[in-house]
C-alpha cells in the first residue's frame, strides 16, 4: 500500500516539476460551495412529494440541524417515488383540480395538480346486466302468423311417432283476381273466389291453379305461395296423413278413384277427431266462371306431378281419395311444415 501511494504521489510531483496540468479538479472535503446549483435531498422530496418547486438554488442548506432534523434519506425518498409510481392512473382525464398525481401515464413521472375541475371523481358503477327475454319457442298446435299479410293459422299435430304439422285452414294468400281471368306467372300471387264472392276465400281459402300454387316449378314439396318453412305437401304426405288417421286407408296409390278406409274423411273433415279441418270448399274448373262442388267436394293440390296434377280430395263421404286435376283448374292449397 505504502509503496502504490508513494507511486501516485511521485507522478503527480513529477507532472507538477513538469508544467503538465491535470483536468478538472479535486474539491477538498465539505460542503458544495453556495450557489452551487445543488439542490438538497430535502428540496427533491418536498418536490416529488407535494409539487411544491424548489427556489433557485442558493447557498446549500443541508442539513440545517442536527443529523436527522429534516434530512430525508435516500431510502424514503425512493420509498416515496415508488408508492407514488404504484398510484399512477392510465388517463389523463383522470387529473383532476386539488388532486395530486405523480404522473398521468406510466413511464411519465412528475406532479400533476389537475386543471379539469369539471370532471367529477368517478365511483365504481356496478354493471347491470339487463333482463333478456327469451324469444318464445314456436311449436305445433299453436297459431302461425305469415308474415306477408299478417294472416293468423291454426294449426294442428297429426301423429306421434313420425308426426306432421299441418294448418288447419286452407291457405288465402295473394291478389283476387276474377274467375274470368287466368292466373299468369308474373310475380303477383293471384287467386280466385269461388263464385267470385271473397267471402268464400275468407270461409274457404283461396282457388289456386297447380302452377300458381307452385310457384311455376315442379319439384315436389317445393315452397310454392306457402310461407317460409312450410311447403306443399306431396303426394306421400297426404297418404301418410290419410294412415295416421285410419289404419284403413292403406294402400294409397295415385289416381286410385275409389275411397279408402272407413272413416279417414269423417277424422280429417270440419268437427273431425283429428282437428285437421278439412273444408268442401269446391274448386273452379278450368273454363273461365266455372264452378262446381261448394259443400260437396273438398280438394287439396299435392305438389306431385304425374300425367296430371295429383289432388287429395274429401267427400259428403265417410272416407278419402286420392284424385287428380286439370293444371288449370283453380283448387285449395293446404300447407305442411317442413
């Protein structure tokens, strides 16, 4: 040791005998000279601590008494800088007037007093989920609404194991044409009334041509002039129905004229067992202004094509039949959901 010092010491004599100049210069032990620029421990807390700005630096005061009168350590003063860190809020909007914030975004430090004394304090609102009614389920039996023409159905479950839902009221949809004048495919549902008295298409539904009814396509149970989710029933659907009823009715073959089962009509006509509903509503025939069989003869299309348009058709009789019909020919349409 005695030997280094003795080293330092001889190159600083020698630099000296030499006229070399070290840069800068050692300031002797004690405290800064007044005016110094320091600032004192104390003044830097008082800062950081109440935003108080410290006056031009002087003569350096620290410490003005006895060790520990107001000298803040180093150790309080990060303690402090850190929990004032901890508290920082996220937005700037959060300053508020009177209220003293370390910073108003992270990795931003320094006093903030606030000048937007207009902001309230917030308070925690709790959230209030709102009470969500669920949409009713619809289901079968109960009565439909289509959208088109605000026209209410009822309607009615047929079976159980391999159930259909039918409406229970031929369909009256579309534009009363004349029983003079032909349906055409133009974008317009037409139908006619029987007897040209819109009352009938009230009791019984609307008259429909096949292609009418369909749509002026051929694909069997196609939508047709049904609402969205029904369709026309096909020609199996109407003999599953005629089954399901009575037993009897077995087989059911297309443009098999004679009647089947013993009492499949009686179940599926007005007042019927079945709540099916069905009406003698009649049909126009395909000369113009012709009509025939109101209260006689109830037809139904099917939307199965063969040499002709396939009908179901009920009767003053106790049973059913399956039937068929000119295209052009105007009878009632009943809808089946899909």
């Amino acid at each position: 040791m005695k030997k280094q010092m003795t080293l330092v010491l001889g190159l600083l004599y020698a630099a000296s005998l030499s006229g070399l100049t070290l840069a800068g210069s050692i300031d002797p032990p004690g405290l800064p000279l007044a005016g110094s620029g320091m600032y004192s421990i104390k003044q830097t807390y008082d800062y950081l601590n109440s935003g108080t700005v410290a006056p031009t630096p002087g003569p350096f005061q620290e410490p003005s008494g006895p060790p520990g009168s107001t000298m803040k350590t180093m150790r309080q003063l990060y303690d402090d800088m850190k929990a004032k860190f901890d508290e920082c809020p996220v937005a700037v909007a959060d300053v508020r007037s009177g209220v003293k914030f370390f910073c108003t975004q992270p990795g931003n430090w320094g006093v903030q007093t606030g000048t937007l004394s207009t902001l309230p304090i917030p308070t925690a609102t709790p959230t209030i989920n709102p009470t969500i009614t669920p949409t009713p389920t619809w289901s079968c039996g109960t009565a439909f609404t289509d959208s088109r023409d605000n026209k209410v159905y009822n309607t009615v479950q047929i079976g159980t194991t391999n159930p259909q839902c039918w409406m229970k009221e031929n369909l009256n949809v579309g534009t009363y044409v004349d029983g003079s004048a032909n349906q055409t495919n133009n974008s317009v549902v037409e139908k006619w009334c029987y007897n040209n008295d819109l009352a009938k298409c009230t009791a019984y539904g609307g008259l429909y041509t096949w292609d009418e009814a369909m749509q002026y396509v051929t694909t069997p149970g196609v939508q047709g002039i049904c609402p969205t989710g029904w369709h026309i029933p096909t020609l199996d659907e109407f003999c599953t129905l005629d089954i399901t009823v009575d037993s009897s009715a077995a087989p059911c073959v297309a443009l098999d004229f004679s009647k089947r089962g013993t009492d499949a009509g009686t179940k599926l006509k007005v007042g019927g067992v079945s709540g099916w509903e069905g009406k003698l509503s009649g049909a126009r025939d395909e000369t113009p202004n012709s009509w025939m069989g109101d209260g006689v003869n109830g037809y139904n299309w099917t939307s199965t094509l063969g040499t002709y348009a396939y009908m179901h058709q009920l009767t003053s009789s106790p049973q059913v039949n399956m039937n068929w019909g000119a295209r052009q020919g105007g009878t009632a349409l009943r809808c089946i959901k899909n």
